[in-house]
C-alpha cells in the first residue's frame, strides 16, 4: 500500500481522508477514523455499539493560503446502562468546532503586536472567540525580586485614564498592570505582597513623583529609590528651551523664527554637531550671555552625567548646583532647586546605575496596542493583552497550556 502523504502533511493521527474538495477561498478534508472501545462518561463501562453518524465541520489552520476545514464523520456510542455519547478524538475538544492547534495559534498570535479583528481574520473565527480565548489567559503576578521599577501610562480604561506597570529592570520583564496609580490602591496592592518579597528588594525606581518614593520608603525599607535618568535630565532641557523662549521674545521677526527652528542645535551636545552646524551653533550663541551661559550650564551636566566615577559625579553634581542657583538664570535656578531636593535620589541613579528605560520601553508598546485596538475598555482584558505580548511564550509552550485545551 502506498504511504499516505496526504495525512502526514495534516498531521493528524488516526484519521483516514476520504475526500478533498478546493474553492476558491476554501478547501475542505472530509475525514473519517477507525471504531474502537469508548468509556461511557455515564457508568464506566466500555462499550463498541455504534447508535448513528453525524458530520461536523470543523475550522482547522490555513492551508495553502485558504480557511481549512475538516469534515468529520462523527460516531455516537450506545452504552448498556442507555447512555449515548459521542466519540472523543485527540485533535478536536469537546463541545468546539474549532482544533486545537488552531486555538493554540489564536493565543500565540494575540503575542503580536495586531488588533483582535485581524487575528480573527487570519484564524477564520470571529473577534467574540478571539475575545474568549484571551481571557481565557491568565497571568499573575512573579515573586519580587533584587529590583522594581514603576511607572504610569495613559491606558483610559474602565478602571481610569491612568494605569500603572510594574518591571523588573534586571531581567527586563513586565511584573504586573495596576488599574490605577493612586496611592490609595498602590497602598493596598503592596500590603498584600509577602513581606519577604518585599524585603528582597533592593532598588526602586520611579520618576520624580512623591507617592512613589513614599510607598518605596514605606514598602520597601531595603531598596535604594533612584530617579530615571530620563526624567531629572529632562529638567535640564526644559530650562535650556525656557531660556531660548524667553530671549525669542526680544528679538526681530526674522531672528525669532531662525532660533526657532534651529532650536535643536543648542540642545544636542555640543561635540555630536558637525563642523557646519557647530558654526551656526557659535553664531547664534554671539546673540546673548544668558544663552551662553544656559548652554555651558547643560554641556557641563552632561558632562558628569557621562562620568565614569561616582565620587566625582558626586561632587560635581553638587558643584553644578551652586553654579546653577547663583546663575541669575531663573530657568536653571528652578532646575537646581528640584536638584537639590531629589539629591539623594538622583545621585542613586548616577551610582547604582538603574534606570526606567525597559519601562519606557514597554510604555511604547502598550501604546501600539491602545492604538491598534482603538482602545480597550476592559482592564483585565488589556492588562491580560499586555503581559501576553510581552510573555516570551512560544506556540510549542502554549500548546502545552491547559487553560486553552478546553477553549
């Protein structure tokens, strides 16, 4: 007898394919299977009456580009006791039509960065199962570790526009979604987190938002709270753009839109710029000493920012701010005050070297989802949709998940 090749390219077991019919958009296998004992669900007894047939279309994986379907010819077993049930096949869960692979292949293609509508395309199911299969995935929340970083994004679900994300920055992984960023129900999330994990933790990082760092101090009395170097060395543009504004004010109609677009060449370091723009840089440094202040002002703090060796990082960043309260620019005099208060914070980020840049990260993705989904109401299937996403799960473990088996 020859092979049959046509059931090996399926890669179903115990099927026989009696017929194969194409369309244009579709192609459908009718299959049929062997008779063998069943267990009655009802007694427990086995049983090999066969009481009728039926066919059932089930959806399967694309094949050649088309929606694939399986027509089996399904058997219904008589039991003695008077139950009648039908057979159970190793492809197919009960009660669906749909297999499981194809489930499987749902799940792993809600890890993209797609809408539910175009997954349910490319599968040949509706966005409803779709929906239902992913909140079928359930993900908790890891053991803390040496590490946590916090952060907020605008999510605009049910729950409120804001929403928070855990990360462990060491690893780069996603902890948890919070639905709300009020130290309220921060407050109560934390004190449901076993004291040991939180003991365990030994760097904080947040942006420079006071809650944060009281829950750090409170929560986790171990942990070093360091500031992202994104959000303290932002201050130092904000003063810089703030100088330039305020001198635009001053100057002529045809100056005023030169500065302006050439607003970028004051903010880039200085020695990034080519020889042609460090020349337009210098001319338009001549206009004011205030300007040329601001910038040496930024040039030298991110100067220590680059410095290799905390002790003069230290002392250097202290020295910046003396210079910066008694510049007589009120725009940096704002900036060394924030400074000085988010010192030892700050000076953390600079010596243990911990930043909110995975978070930032993650932030951009959620928003490609958000954006993508023309928003998700629903936070427990928003938040499901974001640790999927990022989970490093591939097809071959989500064929192993339970959950989906019975989808």
């Amino acid at each position: 007898m020859l092979p049959n090749y046509i059931k090996d390219l399926l890669n179903l077991e115990d099927v026989i394919i009696t017929k194969i019919v194409h369309a244009d958009k579709s192609v459908k296998f009718f299959l049929d299977t062997k008779p063998k004992p069943h267990i009655c669900p009802n007694c427990g007894n086995s049983t090999t009456k066969i009481h009728d047939y039926r066919w059932q279309t089930i959806k399967d994986l694309p094949f050649q580009l088309k929606d694939c379907y399986l027509v089996l010819h399904k058997r219904r077993y008589a039991c003695s006791c008077g139950k009648k049930f039908y057979e159970s096949y190793e492809f197919l869960p009960k009660y669906l039509h749909r297999t499981k692979r194809l489930t499987w292949k749902i799940a792993d293609l809600l890890r993209e960065t797609t809408s539910l509508k175009s997954v349910a395309k490319t599968s040949n199911v509706s966005v409803a199962t779709v929906c239902r299969i992913l909140d079928s995935i359930h993900y908790s929340c890891p053991p803390f570790k040496e590490a946590v970083s916090i952060d907020e994004f605008k999510g605009n679900a049910r729950t409120g526009k804001y929403q928070c994300i855990l990360v462990n920055p060491k690893n780069h992984s996603i902890m948890d979604i919070l639905p709300d960023r009020t130290q309220s129900h921060l407050t109560d999330y934390f004190r449901q987190i076993d004291r040991s994990q939180r003991l365990r933790v030994k760097y904080f990082v947040c942006d420079m938002w006071q809650p944060y760092v009281d829950l750090a101090h409170t929560f986790f009395p171990n942990a070093k709270v360091c500031i992202d170097k994104y959000h303290f060395i932002r201050q130092i543009t904000w003063a810089m753009e703030n100088v330039r504004k305020r001198l635009q004010k001053t100057m002529t109609i045809t100056m005023r839109k030169c500065y302006k677009r050439s607003h970028k060449l004051l903010l880039t370091r200085y020695h990034k710029l080519k020889e042609e723009n460090k020349k337009v840089c210098d001319l338009m440094l001549l206009y004011n000493d205030d300007l040329r202040l601001a910038h040496w002002l930024k040039e030298r703090f991110y100067d220590l920012c680059q410095d290799t060796k905390y002790s003069r990082q230290r002392n250097d960043f202290y020295d910046w701010i003396k210079i910066a309260e008694s510049s007589g620019l009120k725009e940096f005099e704002k900036c060394a005050n924030t400074y000085r208060r988010w010192a030892k914070e700050i000076l953390n980020a600079f010596k243990y070297g911990i930043t909110n840049g995975t978070t930032e990260g993650f932030n951009n993705k959620i928003k490609v989802l958000k954006r993508i989904s023309y928003g998700i109401r629903s936070f427990e299937r928003f938040r499901t949709r974001i640790l999927h996403s990022a989970n490093s799960v591939s097809y071959t473990h989500l064929r192993a998940h339970e959950t989906l088996m019975n989808l």
